[in-house]
C-alpha cells in the first residue's frame, strides 16, 4: 500500500512538474529581451534558504530585473506567494536547465551547496552565477568534495555567514570566498495582524515568563536540550514560566519528535505548535519575553534575525552565524551549548534580568538595521550581482 502511494505521488509531482515546465517556456518567451534572473532552490518549503531567495527575488525585481524561481522540489511555499513566478522541476532538471541555456537570462542565483549539479551546467555553458552557499559544517562535509571537481570560470560564491564561510574553509584551506547576508523584510513590522493559533496567546496572561523556539523539529534545532534545561530551572519559577516550541515535524527525525513529545507531553508549562503562518509569526514574537536558538551548527538562523527585527530579547548558542555579531547582556545573549546546565543558567541569569530587558531588544534592533534589514541586502545584494556579471564579460573578453 505504501509503494502504491509514493507510486501516485511520483506520477502527481511528474505531472506538475510538465505543466510548470510549459508555464516557463511561457514565461521566458514573455520576459525575452528584459533583464532576467534566473534562482534556483532546492526546495520551496518554510526553511530558512528558500525565504531569503525569495526576499532576494523580490528585492530584484524591484530593481528592474524580471524574477523567477525554480525549484527542485515542491512546496508548501508556492502556495503562498503571488508576486514572483515559481516553477517546479522535479524529474525534469535537466530539460530545465537546457531551457534556461536555450534562453541565455542574464544570471543565476543558485541556492545551497546541494545544487553542485546546477552550477557545473551554468558555468560550462558561461552563464554568470552566484553561488549562495546557506550550510554549515555538516552538509559542507558531504559534498564540499563536488566543490574541489568543479572548474569554476563564471560562478562567484558567497556564504551566508561568518559561521559557514570557516567552516568551508576548514575543509578547503585556499577557499577565498565572500559573505552575503540576507535580509529580513519589515513587511509586517507596523501591521496588526490577526490572531494566531498559539497556546502563547491564552496563556501568556497566567505566567510572567514566556520562551519561544522556532523552527524544524530536528536534532540540528537542538528542541530536547533547550526541554532538558528547563526541567532543571526550580519548580517556583517554572511555575511562572511557558515555554513554546513553534515548528513543524522533519519527516526524515521522526524517532527524534517522537522522544522530543515524550519529553514535554506531561508538563503544563511547554508548549507545542506545529504551524503559524508566516503572516502572523508577528504575534509570536510580540508575545514572548525571550526568543532562544539553541542550534547546533546553524550557519544563520532567521528565528534570530527575526528577533531582532521585532525587538525581542533572543538567547542563542554559540554554533550559529549571529554568535559572531552578539555582545552578551547588551544586544542580545549567548551560552555555550556544551552542557545543558550551561542553558539552565543562563535563563535563570535573564529571568532575574525580566524587567530590563527592553533596552537588550533595542539595541537587538539595531543588528537588524546593521546586518539584515532589506536596505542593506538591497545594497550588497545588488552589488555582488553586478560583481557576478563584470566577472563574466571581463572572463569573456578573455576567452
């Protein structure tokens, strides 16, 4: 019964993939003769990589440049964007690629380093590209191997952090590359939005104290050690305290959620919500007194650039790419994720800090504005483009 249904699922992806493969010839022949920029993703899901291309797309079509995304496999993403043409390629990479060849746009944007595949073709074929490379250690370390066999003539590749820049260059010593952050968008800083399906909601008039994780459940997100260093805290002031886990099950760490829901299942002081819109994460924030990021090896995690953005005091470990840019006690905290204890004491530092922390999430903001705002990616994403493009006529001239 099983492989019947991964069977019909194969043949409803094959399907979609056709039709959206006959809405990019579509497309093309309708933007042909316009500045165009081609991104690629490997898949539209709500992860991080995925939303920042498409804040990137965004950002560039705004300044003039016909957009579209392709991805590699479907997602629960396509469904909520309007405003930049998204198609999906799974099965049909190949007669993808060649349509972008037959239709020369005048570069790529080609997002994490999974793709290897795509960059040898765009680059034999001398289309300018940038690389976006969004990981850290742990997925460098299985394909940073493809990177040593690519001859790169027309690629420029840009990591998003500090965080996944050395990691990179921990394994390819010579590696010279650059950093492109990406940017958060404001959109839905001053709006009021609606109210969302959050146990944070009701019961954030019970308790003094509310701590938020967002993101995957999954053993890289680190869930079970941020529950493990709650149950630690004393019992008068967990009392006090919610503690709300936002994000979805990662279907490949099922024995990982299930031992995560065993942990917080009996506590009436944890919380656990699969979704929230991305319209109204808004209110997440707004409702929680500390944002905490407990990742390991997470080269730039938006729950913090998100943070920061709504003013929200946020606590992350040392193995992310905003541990570089943190002044503890001043503009956000740090502990280090080597033992749980470690976290325990670090909540029961800020929780004795609760009635001045406002001043913490102030100057939060301010990294936002520095690092991660959309005018700053505006700039240095345009500029790394234009880089990408000179890169590939002064390569040309050349050759």
């Amino acid at each position: 019964m099983f492989g019947i249904s991964k069977i019909c699922k194969a043949i409803t992806d094959l399907y979609a993939s056709v039709a959206s493969y006959l809405q990019l010839i579509k497309y093309f022949q309708n933007n042909n003769g316009k500045k165009m920029c081609v991104c690629v993703s490997h898949a539209m899901s709500r992860s991080g990589a995925p939303q920042v291309l498409l804040e990137a797309s965004r950002i560039l079509k705004k300044n003039g440049y016909s957009v579209c995304i392709i991805s590699v496999r479907h997602g629960v993403l396509e469904k909520e964007i309007s405003d930049i043409d998204v198609f999906s390629c799974r099965f049909l990479e190949k007669v993808f690629m060649k349509t972008i060849l037959r239709f020369r746009p005048d570069v790529c944007i080609v997002n994490t380093i999974i793709l290897s595949g795509w960059i040898e073709f765009l680059d034999a074929n001398n289309i300018p590209t940038l690389w976006w490379i969004h990981e850290g250690k742990t997925y460098i370390e299985k394909y940073y191997e493809k990177y040593l066999k690519l001859k790169i003539n027309n690629t420029e590749v840009y990591n998003v952090s500090e965080w996944s820049l050395e990691a990179f260059k921990s394994f390819v010593p010579d590696y010279e590359g650059k950093v492109l952050y990406y940017g958060i968008s404001d959109k839905y800083k001053n709006e009021i939005v609606s109210k969302c399906d959050a146990n944070v909601i009701t019961k954030k008039q019970s308790v003094q104290f509310v701590m938020t994780v967002i993101g995957t459940i999954s053993e890289r997100k680190n869930q079970a050690f941020v529950v493990q260093a709650f149950k630690k805290l004393p019992e008068s002031m967990k009392s006090n305290m919610l503690l709300v886990f936002v994000g979805a099950l990662n279907r490949q760490e099922q024995k990982y959620f299930d031992v995560f829901k065993s942990m917080i299942d009996s506590d009436d002081n944890i919380a656990y919500i699969p979704y929230v819109k991305h319209d109204e994460i808004k209110r997440v924030y707004e409702e929680s007194d500390l944002v905490i990021c407990a990742s390991i090896d997470d080269p730039l995690p938006v729950v913090i650039s998100e943070a920061m953005l709504y003013r929200t005091p946020f606590l992350t470990s040392r193995s992310t790419g905003q541990y570089y840019m943190v002044c503890d006690g001043i503009n956000g905290f740090v502990f280090d994720e080597s033992a749980v204890e470690n976290l325990t004491n670090k909540i029961l530092q800020i929780y004795q800090l609760r009635q001045s922390l406002d001043g913490v999430g102030d100057r939060g903001f301010d990294l936002y504005q520095s690092y991660f705002s959309n005018q700053a990616f505006e700039k240095n994403l345009c500029a790394a483009l234009n880089h990408v493009i000179e890169k590939r006529k002064n390569y040309g001239d050349k050759n």
